[in-house]
C-alpha cells in the first residue's frame, strides 16, 4: 500500500509542482469548502499531517503556510512523515485516495 500512496502523491506533485501563483488562485467550482487550488491542497497537507499524528500516537498541530509555492514541498514533507510513521494499510488507502480526490478535482 505504501507504493499506492507514493505513486499518487508522485502524480499530484508532478500536476502541480511547475505551476506559478495564478494557477494557486484558480477557483475549483467544487463545494468542498475550499475556495482555490490552494486550499484544497493545503487541506489535503493538514489531512496527511493529521494522519501521521494519529499514527504515531501525538496531538495534531496545524501545518504551517507559509506560500502557496510552498505546497508541493510540504506536501512531499507530509507524504514522507505519513510513510515513516507506518500506519496500517487502510490509513494510507484513505490516504491515497484522498490525494486522488484532490488531484482530479484541480
């Protein structure tokens, strides 16, 4: 399962890891509560940062933002720190398809 979860962070990185600030502040048209590109990425940092918490059993901290150029980095950051935690197989499928759900809707 770890290399499902690696190949779709791999695949929403390379979607987005190139883009300039406009691309960030394109709108979704989703009703996910996130307004940009941005938040919904950012979102899916703090869901991972959660995850890895909950893993390595310690309170949950928001995650910095520092930029939106940033996201890819601390999205990678996050991806890593949730493998290194070693959750169970159904965490990172929910994990994995979490970061395919944001990568097909931006």
């Amino acid at each position: 399962m770890v290399t499902g979860f690696a190949t779709s962070v791999d695949r929403l990185i390379n979607q987005v890891g190139h883009w300039e600030q406009s691309r960030w502040w394109n709108h979704t048209g989703r009703s996910s509560g996130a307004s940009t590109r941005a938040d919904l990425v950012y979102a899916l940092v703090q869901r991972l940062a959660d995850r890895a918490a909950d893993a390595e059993r310690r309170p949950r901290r928001p995650v910095p933002r520092p930029t939106d150029m940033a996201l890819p980095d601390q999205l990678r950051v996050m991806a890593d720190d949730l493998i290194a935690a070693t959750p169970g197989d159904d965490v990172l499928k929910l994990a994995a398809d979490d970061v395919e759900s944001v990568r097909r809707a931006i």
